[in-house]
C-alpha cells in the first residue's frame, strides 16, 4: 500500500527514492535527508512523535481514495536523478575547484625567489 520510513537519519534518503521510483508512496521521518529526497512526493512527520506517525498511516489505510490519488501523483510526477548526472555533478565539482585560480597569500609571495 506504502512504505513508512521512521529512520532518525539516513546519509542521502535513499530508502525515500527507491520506494518513489517504484510509484509507491512514502511516509517517512521529516529528519536528516529524506525531505530533501522525497521532496512533495512523500508525506512526512517527526521521528520521535509515535502518535502523529500512528495517525498518519491510519488515515491513510481509512482512506483508500486518498491514498490511490496519492500513489497516482508519485507515478504521473516522480523522476528519479540518473547515477549518471549525479557521477557527472561530482566530477564538475571537482574540476571546478582544482581548475581555480590559487589564492596569493603573504606567505606566498615572501617565499618566491626575486
């Protein structure tokens, strides 16, 4: 029906990503990363209030209708981000940064020959 992921952290969400990439919906913890990788696809609530997760899942087994329009939503809407153009951030970054211009410091300049 859906996936409850009540984890206090969780490096990058993916847990979150797998279970949208699959067109199910996600109640998951509002902490670390997971709102960062569910975005306003997945539903959330804090990790440390039992009764507020408690509510959320039961409203959504009482609510059938609600809950296919939300499965709906994920699998018309969700667009999961290719290892591929996350490799090619990563290698951009790094290029970036190598490639900069050094910064002169005082310490720099006074250890050059004159």
């Amino acid at each position: 029906m859906f996936t409850v992921y009540p984890s206090h952290y969780e490096g990058w969400g993916l847990p979150v990503v797998e279970r949208l990439a699959f067109g199910t919906p996600c109640l998951a913890a509002d902490a670390s990363s997971m709102p960062e990788a569910g975005g306003d696809l997945a539903r959330y609530f804090r990790p440390d209030d039992v009764g507020g997760a408690t509510r959320q899942i039961r409203a959504l087994i009482d609510n059938p209708q609600e809950l296919a329009a939300w499965r709906d939503a994920v699998r018309a809407r969700f667009r999961p981000l290719p290892w591929r153009r996350t490799a090619e951030a990563i290698l951009a970054a790094i290029d970036s940064a190598t490639s900069a211009p050094a910064i002169s410091t005082p310490l720099d300049d006074a250890a050059r020959p004159v």
